[in-house]
C-alpha cells in the first residue's frame, strides 16, 4: 500500500473520532437538559391572586421573592407573607377561595394539577385566613386538609376561618373595635380560633363527636391543651373587615351580651375620688324607740 492510501485512511478514522465524539456531546447535553427541574413558566398554576392591597410576598420553593400582584399565578410551593396592613384574595383552579389577613403566612404545601387525583394540603403557621373549599373538597373531604401550629383541619364543602392569637394581638384588635365592647368577650391571648359559617370542620386536636357546625367557634388553648367550644363567632373576627364581610347580619345577634352590673363594673373609675366632691354619709338603721303614752 503506498503512502498516499495510508494518509486517505488517517484522514478518515479521525473524521469518524470527531464524528463519534460529536454525537457524544449532543447526547450528554440532552441528557443534561431533560434533568433540569422545571422552571415556574413550565409548572402547571394552581390559583391566581385576585384582589391585593398592601404589601405582600410570595417566596417559591426555590426561595425566590415577588411582590404580590393581582393576575399573578401561585403554584405549589409557594408561601405568601402579607405586611402590617395588607389583604390577599385568591383563588385555586376548583373554587377553593382563601383570604389573608395582615400579617400572615401561608404555604401551598400540595394541590393537585387534576381534579380527579391528589390531595390539597395547605398550611397557615400565622396569622388569620378565611377559607372556602371548592370542588375538590365537595367531592372528598379528606382530600382536604389545612395544617396548623396545633392541628390539622379537615372538611369538605365549607366556609370557616382560623385566627391564631399570637401573644395580645387579637387583645388589642378588639379593643380597637367600640362595638365589641357591648358583648362578652374571652381570653384571647395565645389562642387559636376556628370559627365555622358553613359546612362541618373536622379538628385534629379538638374532640367533637359531630365536628364543628356553623355558628360555632373553638378556642384552643396550647398551655392548657384545652379546647373549649362556643356556640357564637366571637365579634372581634366578624368585625375583621374581610374575615366576618357578609356574615355581621347573621352571627351579631347571637353574641351575648354584657350585663349591665359588668358594664357598670367596666365604667368604674379605678382612682380614688376627689377629696373635695361631696360624699354621700352612710345610712344608720337603728331600732326605734317605743312612743311613751300620754
């Protein structure tokens, strides 16, 4: 074989290794990409926010922040911080509807892409939120289930909402409010509230044989782990703006309200009275004594 075909057959095994060593990197490349997780543009949106006013945060699961916009997509993963006065409406693809109140937060732990598969799991760690279910939970209300710093809940067709009480806040809130203060009141302070306007709500770590039926509220004290169950919807959650909207009509009239030796009591000056206001002498009975006879 002369020379000449011993260089036309060089030229061709490196043409076929180059060839070969191509075909590899295109190869790895597309095994590269097919194992990228998805971006936000190609997860499927579970909800959209619909009404926003002040300011608010969503944080994705990648620890990415966005400010709250209205039209905005939500997917699973994300958690939603509302500011000192900001309210957060929005709605899942199968009615499920949820309204924040300020300063809370809230996780879309799990909800499914279809409504025939999946479970929806939510989680609200503070703040308040008024939730009503959609389909979904029409459907199977064990498919249903909101996670809590005490408790899971779990209902299916309803309207309710969950205030937890961190230190004296929901204190301070309804003192804030004149209205409440002409009905009976409970301990608030590091409590946590369920309040039910439709449907039966199932709770975890609060034993009730028939659930909790609308018109009822429990207060669940974590010190204590006591539960206590009352058969109104405390004022200072109707009086919430957006938590009690629609509802004062039906549920103010079944508070209680306060009697009028407690108000008397509650108006009482706690100071000493001025030494120079006139004072009333005390009353001295004394027994009479018998009419001597003329």
């Amino acid at each position: 074989m002369n020379s000449r075909s011993r260089q036309g057959l060089s030229v061709n095994h490196v043409l076929r290794r180059v060839t070969s060593v191509w075909h590899l990197g295109i190869g790895v490349l597309l095994l590269m990409v097919s194992v990228q997780p998805a971006t936000a543009a190609e997860l499927k949106s579970v909800a959209t926010i619909v009404q926003a006013s002040g300011s608010a945060i969503t944080v994705s699961s990648e620890g990415e922040k966005r400010s709250v916009v209205l039209r905005q997509s939500l997917f699973v993963g994300d958690s939603i911080e509302t500011g000192a006065n900001a309210w957060v409406t929005f709605n899942f693809y199968d009615l499920t509807r949820v309204v924040l109140r300020p300063d809370t937060k809230f996780l879309i732990r799990e909800f499914p892409e279809t409504t025939p598969s999946g479970k929806i799991i939510l989680e609200i760690s503070e703040g308040g939120a008024r939730i009503t279910t959609g389909t979904i939970a029409a459907e199977d209300s064990d498919r249903f289930n909101v996670v809590t710093p005490y408790g899971d809940l779990t209902g299916g067709r309803s309207e309710w909402v969950v205030r937890i009480c961190a230190e004296d806040e929901c204190e301070q809130l309804e003192q804030s409010f004149s209205r409440c203060s002409g009905y009976q009141s409970v301990t608030k302070r590091n409590r946590q509230f369920v309040a039910v306007y439709k449907g039966v709500l199932d709770l975890d770590y609060c034993p009730i044989q028939q659930g909790l039926n609308p018109g009822e509220t429990s207060v669940f004290d974590p010190q204590a782990n006591s539960c206590q169950v009352l058969d109104e919807v405390p004022c200072f959650i109707l009086l919430d703006e957006k938590l009690g909207r629609g509802k004062l009509g039906k549920y103010l009239p079944r508070l209680q309200p306060v009697s009028e030796d407690d108000r008397q009591e509650n108006t009482r000056p706690s100071r000493r009275p001025n030494s120079r206001a006139v004072q009333p002498r005390p009353r001295v009975d004394r027994p009479r004594r018998a009419l001597r006879r003329r």
